[in-house]
C-alpha cells in the first residue's frame, strides 16, 4: 500500500566540497546558514520520510487482532467486570506534536471500541508521564481526541498519572539487582494494562513504556542516574544500554508480580515538516531547494528577525507535523519492541564510516520536555548532549576528546510554571559544580524531596523537581567522553553557568576547536530534525 | 602631619554627590577631601595618647560620606573638619602596636557618670556622643578634636586602644574593627541552632558576617548573596553553603528553609515572596531593594538585623506587621552576652576570629595616601576590581618616621 509518492532515498552522508551550498542549522526559534570547510567536513542528511500506511485504522485493527509473543489478541483478554487501564504517552511524544487525529487517539477509540464491546466498564485512561508535567485539558484533548477526553475526564476515568500520590503508587518488587519497582495502583491492580506508544526514536517503548512512565523517583533514581548514563552507549540503541537493562529487570518484576500488559508500539515516518508548505525545504538537501523554496526560506528568515521572542516561539510551537504512521505492532512487550526497533531503524539508521575530530549539530526549538514552553539552557544541554550524542549506534559520531559544537541562542529564560526546579538547578546546582556525579551526590535528593516542588507537580503543571537533574545526567555520557563543548550563538553567560565555551560564530567556534583537536580537525554535521540515527562502524 | 580632611563645603558636597553617582567614590576628586599639612591634634585630656597610623581602612560609611550619600541624621552627630579613619592599626609613641576602637563614648568624653549604655559596656549605644568635653563625633574618624586615622597621627583615648600580639600582622589587624562590627552583628542575630540564615551582600561587613555567625552560632544553613566571583569564594570559603546571586536569594533561601512560596505574578512556581522561610536575614547593602528581599524571605518572627547603613529607603512594610518580623539594626559593638551567659568585649572576640578564620587576607590592596582618589575609586568599585578592603598604608610615610623620633 502507498501514499503515492516516489520511493524515499535513505539517509546520506555528503562530503563537503567547494561546490556545496551553506547547509542549514537549526538555531532554536530560527536558522543559520553555515558553510562548512570543504575537504574535511561531511553532513549527514536523514533519511526522506518512509511511506506511511494507507490505511492506519485497518493496520490498528489488524494488529491488535494479531499480537507478536505469547499474547492473545485484544479482544479475547476483554470480559466483562475486569478492571481496564489504558496508559499512553505523554506531552513528550512526537516532536512536534502531529496533526489531527493523533496517533493515540486512533489507538484508544479502537482499543475502547473493543472494551465496550467485550462489555468492559471498569476502564480508566492514564497519561504515563511519570515525572513530566501534566498535561493540560488542551493537549489531553489532542492526544486522546474530544470523543476520549469527554466520555473519560469529566467523571475522573482519564487523568495524569501522580507519581508522588502516597496512595496512588505501590512498589512492586525488586529486581536482583536491588532496583525497587515503583508502579501505579490503579495499574497494578488492573486484570490488564494496555501501553499505547509512540516510538519516534529507539530510546523509547519496551519495557520503559510501564516501569518508567507509571513509576516515580523510588523507581526512577535506579536507572537515570550518572552511573547508568556513563554505561548507556548509548541510550538510543538497547542492546548497549544499562538504562533499558534496568527497565527491563523492571519489566520482569512488573510481569512477575501479575501485571498484564498488551503493548501497543507505533512508529512514524520523517515528515516532521511537511512535503509541501511553508516548512518543506527543511526536509530537503540544500542544493536540491527549488527557487520557490529559496524564496519561501528567505521569506522566513526575514519574517523571523522582526519577530520578538516570544511571537517567534508561539509561531514555532503552533506546528503541527504531519507524522504518517509507518507501522502499528502490539502483544507481548519484548516482541512487540524488537519489531518496533527495526522500523524506527529502518526510518532512522544512517551508515557512517569513522569517526569526526568535531561533531556540529543546530539545535531546533523543541525538545521532549519544553512542548508548548521555553527551551530553557538546561534543555538545550539535553537536546545535545543528551539526546542528539546519543543518536548513534556503534561508536560515538565525534572521537573522544573530541570537540561538539552545538548552535542555540540558549536564552537564560526559564517557564516559571513547567521548570522551577530548572530554575534553581541553574541558579545554585550549577554555580557550584557542573559535574554530574558531584551533582548526583550532593545534590539530588534535597530537590528530590523538596515539598514545594512535589506540590507543584501534582497541582500545577511543575516538572517534578528532580527532572533537571535527570536531564543534566543526560548528557553525562557525552560530557564524559569529548574534551569541549560549545555553543555558538548563545547567552554567554548561560553558556558558561553550564561549563561550555560560548562562541559567536561557527567559524570562531572551529577557530577555537583547534585548541582542543589540533588545525584542521575532521567536522560532521549531524542535521537533525528530521530525526537520524548514525550507525557509525 | 600629612592628613585627608574632609571639610564642611556645601557646593563641594553637592559636586562630590554628583561626582559619586557617576562613578563610585568619584566624590574624592571634586568634594570636600583634600590632602592637607596639619597639625597633629593636640590631646583633649590627660587620658589622652598619640597614634601613629599603620594601617587605616576604607569603610563603606567613609564611602558614602565621601561620595555626599550620607543621611543628614549625622550631621549633628559630626564635628567638622575632621580626618576620616576609624578602621585603625599603628602605634602608640612609645611603640606599642594597637588597634582603635573609635566609638567615641562617655569615658573618652570624660563624661561622669556614664549613660546606661556605656556603664553596660555597649559602648556603641552612647547616650552622650555631642557633649562632654569633645566635640561632636560618633567615633574617632568624624570628630573635629581627635582627627582620624587617614592621617600620620591622631589622638586617642587610652581606653579606646587594644594592644596587639605579635601574631597579627598588620593586615590582620587592620580587619579587626569591621570584625568587631560583624561578631557584634551576628550575636545580636540571636541565631538559633539549626537556624537557616540569610547574609545579603559579600562586601566586607558580609562576609565578616559569614565568618561570625560560623563562629558564634550553630546555623544549619547560611545562605549569602553575593554579585562577584571572588565575593562568591570568600563568602563559600569563610561558611556560607550556598552563595547565589542578589536576583536569586528567594528561590535559594526557599528552598535551604524547604517552604513553599507565594507568587504576585499569578504564576505557580514564581517565587515572589516565601511563606515560611529564614530564621534570620542580616541585611549588610541597607538598600530598599535588599531590604525588601530580606523582608520576603523572613519566616514569620524571624529577625532581620541591619547591618549595611541605609540612608533612605522606600519600603512595603506590610510584611513586617503580618508576619511580626523583628527588623533590629546592628551598629558596632561593645561588651557582648554569649550563648552560654558570658560576657566578652567584642575587639577581643574579634580578634580572635581574625587569627582563626585568616580574615587579614582581605586586605586586597594598600595605598600611600597620595594617591587617595586611586584609593577611594578602588574602594567604592572593590567587587568588580575583584578586592574586599582597601586600606591606606602609612607605614612607609616620611612624616610618620618623623612624628616617631618626636621631632618638630
């Protein structure tokens, strides 16, 4: 089946010669133009958008009707009288939130189609959002659809999950590694738990899916913490990560303890920015832009200048991406994941030969954690650092002491309301060390079990106050193996707070490498989004 | 003698007003200072000793004085022209090696009986600082008959010198005045055990405030404000646990105290005020915008003591009444009640703190006093200069060696 359109090229590694065209970076609420040395610089171009599924709602049916592992299809683990929890994802996924009708929703309409059916009363939905913020009643309405939110929320059966709830959470077990498993009552005590995902990078879904979404920082603090980050190479890829290890003792406590789940894993295509529109030239090769594109990114760039900061961002945040679904498989976890790993593979996987001196990457303005809010720096740090080092598979795209070069504007601007704890990470965490270990140590638990923080988190719309600490962990592999990281374009000060060099300009910043690398270092620019993974050998 | 004097002047005054608000300690230039040759002070009594300036420190209050932002309330309190200087190591004629404790109280004012305050030992609360048998003058550095320690010579009292040990080099003395004042500032703090304590602002007084309230209390936390990098050091160095910007001490004093915040803005996670929050807040800047953050960030009942000399501000004092905050100031010291119900002069109290917490590394940088504009500018600008004191340094004056032999 197919959209129609002509067959997707894969990803691709362009060496930079004099002939290239200025490759675009992404620079938070805007772009630069960067003309990268020839002769020692290559790009690495994601792949074009795979085709999505014709029919989406007959490949949800038909998978839930065909489960993969040792699982019975959907509708014969539904009776009546059973207790029914339906958990999804979060605000977090996708980058960019997609267009109408989002992929959950089609998921839970049929999933609760089938409840109902099967005579299924008891059934209550949950946003998995573990430490994350809460969503708001707009994006619970986007994610699950008005038909959802109406029939659920208003008699409290769809909710956020309340991971600091004492009565809401029980621990489930340990796994031999000691690791407790924290979970949700109200799914532990279900007769079955269906996990709706979607898995825009490999990081996510599998058993991380229930033992991190449903679980809080008495389970959460065994797994994202520095010593699993330094041995996660990397997160994205699981076979080589302690963080999806610890989930998945996790996940065999959870079973163990009698927890049914039917997972249901989803992934998408690259058409972050549209194959037509005001966006589409983002998702093309620069020297393949039409002068209708030439004109449409001129345009944007001027439009963008005269716009303050927050018009800019409320402009960015109103995208909507027009994701396809590029498959839909569910049943047991583990099968269900290994499939869904080779289809984000088969999106994202880019051939890359050796390793680079320096490694570039334009940073976008959104990140999983700042959707309808700022990209505070902390956030950029993760962004990089975390998330866009991590993409690889294999080695590391930059050597080690090598030197990353992120672009950013990396305003000093905290969201009062979604990151308080950002704020005082920033302003104290940081002022005294930028060692993630030490941070671990000294730092931690007070924000942790700071009751202010617990209080906003599960009355407002507060990350909890333990989550910059998770992010700043995040990046603890990459700060760990490069020798320098800079930022082109930033708040200086900010930039320093964090401990990386600041630098006006791509030029200076490469100029500056060279103390770190020797003259005339090996450059690879990672030009992400659209979302590509380095398989590199 | 050699002497910076400061003068009544008003068209100077008001050109040294201008002068400092363009730039910090601009005022020296254009205003009412000027080297001058003068005559050594002749004692005012029998009691009466001359002393030959080692060492003579820049105070924030010979600042603001110098800069035309001192409040009118000391006009009375002044006796012109006098020689600035009351932060004083030198030595006596016969060559003992002293500290000054300027406050000009009833006994150097050969004023019997004493007031309440001086016959208490609190020598700074004087009942009777414009009568006796001096002029004007709250201490030794702004009375006419005295002259100050920015001099080759002044006259003191017996009773207001301390002999020093042989152990405390002159930096080190030199910093046991402000000491003093900070020791005097955190007993009166009457810091509980396991108390979360504020200090605003990591000048001099701020970070002797530190320094003291390691010394003398039991604080679970101190918390410092401070806008420098190296006020950031000295004040983690000398106790605080957590040194933050002027901007960030509601967030981190809200969180060292673990209560919750209020916010103004509407915003959940602003934190505008606390609704708990610190034991105790010492106030060392005493600018409308320090006070108010100390306001917002007192636990109801807490204390906040003033340490930094304020002038005129302009204050919501709404809180203040709402949650019974205690707003005491700290001027100087005395004799001093310790916790444990003993009483100790607070110069001896401090000197012992300057030898313990090292506090003579201060000092950043001396000055001859012909180059006493370089001096001031250096003083008023200290933070961003990346110094903490400033002092004159008399030692290497020709006049001083002469004054020593005794010849005319």
């Amino acid at each position: 089946m197919s959209n129609g359109h002509l067959a997707p090229r894969p990803g691709f590694v362009l060496d930079v010669d004099r002939t290239s065209p200025p490759i675009v970076f992404h620079h938070g609420e805007g772009f630069r133009l960067e003309k990268l040395p020839a002769d020692r610089s290559r790009v690495i171009y994601p792949a074009e958008p795979l085709e999505g599924l014709a029919d989406p709602d007959g490949a949800i049916q038909h998978a839930l009707h065909n489960p993969l592992g040792d699982s019975e299809p959907l509708p014969a683990l539904l009776r009546p009288g059973m207790k029914l929890t339906i958990a999804f994802d979060d605000i977090s996924l996708p980058l960019p939130p997609m267009r109408r009708p989002d992929i959950r929703q089609r998921i839970i309409e049929t999933v609760l189609d089938q409840a109902a059916e099967a005579g299924v009363d008891d059934v209550h939905l949950i946003a998995a959002l573990a430490i994350h913020r809460r969503m708001t009643e707009d994006e619970l309405r986007h994610a699950v659809g008005d038909r959802v939110y109406d029939a659920f929320a208003p008699s409290g059966r769809l909710y956020n999950h309340d991971a600091e709830d004492p009565d809401g959470m029980v621990v489930l077990g340990q796994t031999p590694h000691g690791e407790d498993v924290q979970f949700s009552r109200r799914a532990a005590e279900s007769d079955l738990v269906v996990y709706v995902n979607i898995n825009l990078v490999s990081m996510d879904g599998g058993h991380k899916s229930t033992a991190t979404g449903l679980s809080g920082y008495t389970g959460l603090r065994h797994h994202h913490n520095v010593h699993t980050m330094h041995n996660s190479k990397s997160f994205m890829d699981r076979e080589n990560s302690a963080l999806h290890a610890s989930n998945w003792r996790m996940g065999k406590v959870i079973r163990d303890a009698g927890v049914k789940i039917f997972q249901i894993e989803t992934t998408v295509n690259n058409n972050t920015f549209g194959r037509e529109g005001p966006m589409a030239m983002l998702q093309k090769r620069e020297w393949e832009w039409s002068a209708k594109d030439r004109a449409a990114f001129l345009g944007m760039q001027q439009g963008l200048k005269l716009l303050p900061t927050s018009a800019k961002r409320k402009a960015f945040s109103s995208w909507l991406a027009p994701y396809e679904l590029t498959s839909v498989q569910a049943g047991e976890v583990e099968a269900v994941h290994e499939v869904t790993t080779a289809n984000v593979y088969r999106q994202h996987l880019v051939p890359v030969e050796g390793q680079t001196d320096v490694l570039t990457m334009g940073l976008p303005y959104i990140c999983p954690y700042n959707v309808n809010s700022i990209m505070n720096p902390i956030l950029v740090m993760c962004l990089g650092l975390g998330y866009f080092f991590n993409l690889y598979r294999g080695r590391p795209l930059v050597r080690e002491g090598g030197v990353v070069i992120m672009g950013h504007p990396t305003p000093w601007e905290f969201h009062p309301v979604h990151h308080p704890s950002y704020i005082d990470f920033f302003e104290q965490v940081l002022a005294d060390t930028t060692d993630p270990a030490e941070i671990e140590k000294k730092w931690e638990k007070q924000f942790a079990e700071d009751e202010w923080y617990i209080h906003l988190y599960r009355t407002s719309y507060a990350y909890h106050g333990v989550h910059p600490f998770y992010m700043w962990y995040w990046g603890a592999h990459a700060m760990q193996h490069v020798g320098r990281v800079m930022i082109v374009g930033g708040d200086t000060a900010a930039v320093r707070r964090m401990g990386f060099q600041p630098a006006s300009t791509l030029q200076d910043a490469l100029e500056m490498a060279t103390d770190v690398v020797g003259p005339q270092p090996t450059i690879t620019h990672l030009k992400n989004p659209p979302i590509l993974m380095a398989d590199v050998t | 003698m050699k002497a910076l004097q400061f003068r009544r002047n008003l068209p100077r005054y008001a050109a040294a007003r201008l002068a400092g608000s363009l730039t910090p300690g601009g005022g020296a230039g254009v205003g009412p200072l000027r080297l001058a040759d003068l005559e050594p002070p002749a004692p005012p009594g029998p009691d009466w000793v001359r002393v030959l300036p080692r060492l003579s420190g820049i105070c924030g209050s010979d600042l603001a004085t110098i800069d035309g932002r001192s409040a009118r309330y000391f006009e009375p309190l002044v006796s012109f022209p006098f020689v600035p200087g009351h932060e004083v190591v030198g030595d006596r004629e016969d060559g003992t090696r002293v500290v000054l404790e300027p406050v000009l109280g009833c006994v150097s004012r050969n004023l019997a009986p004493t007031c309440r305050s001086c016959a208490d030992g609190r020598l700074g609360n004087c009942e009777h600082t414009t009568f006796g048998d001096l002029e004007p003058g709250i201490q030794t550095g702004s009375c006419h008959d005295t002259g100050g320690g920015w001099a080759t010579a002044f006259s003191a009292h017996s009773s207001q010198l301390h002999p020093v040990d042989d152990a405390l080099d002159d930096e080190a003395a030199v910093m046991v005045e402000p000491t003093a004042c900070a020791v005097h500032a955190a007993l009166l703090a009457d810091i509980p055990d396991d108390a979360v304590v504020t200090v605003l602002g990591s000048g001099t007084l701020g970070l002797l405030t530190i320094a003291a309230a390691r010394a003398f209390a039991a604080p679970r936390t101190i918390v410092a404000t401070a806008k420098y990098p190296t006020q950031r050091r000295l004040a983690a160095e000398l106790g605080a646990d957590l040194v933050v910007g002027p901007g960030e001490v509601r967030r981190a004093v809200r969180r060292a105290a673990g209560t919750r915040a209020v916010s103004t803005s509407g915003d959940d996670g602003a934190v505008d005020r606390l609704s708990g929050g610190a034991d105790v807040v010492v106030d060392c800047v005493g600018s409308s915008a320090s006070l108010t953050d100390a306001l917002a960030v007192t636990r109801p009942r807490g204390r906040i003591v003033l340490v930094g000399m304020p002038g005129s501000v302009s204050l919501e004092l709404t809180p203040l009444w709402h949650r019974e905050v205690e707003l005491v100031g700290a001027y100087t010291y005395g004799t001093e009640t310790l916790p444990d119900g003993t009483t100790a002069r607070t110069f001896d109290l401090a000197t012992g703190l300057v030898q313990e917490a090292g506090l003579g590394r201060l000092v950043s940088a001396t000055y001859p006093l012909s180059r006493y504009r370089e001096a001031l500018e250096h003083a008023a600008a200290a933070g961003p200069r990346g110094a903490v004191k400033v002092a004159f340094d008399l030692r290497g004056e020709k006049e001083r060696e002469r004054l020593m032999e005794g010849t005319p």
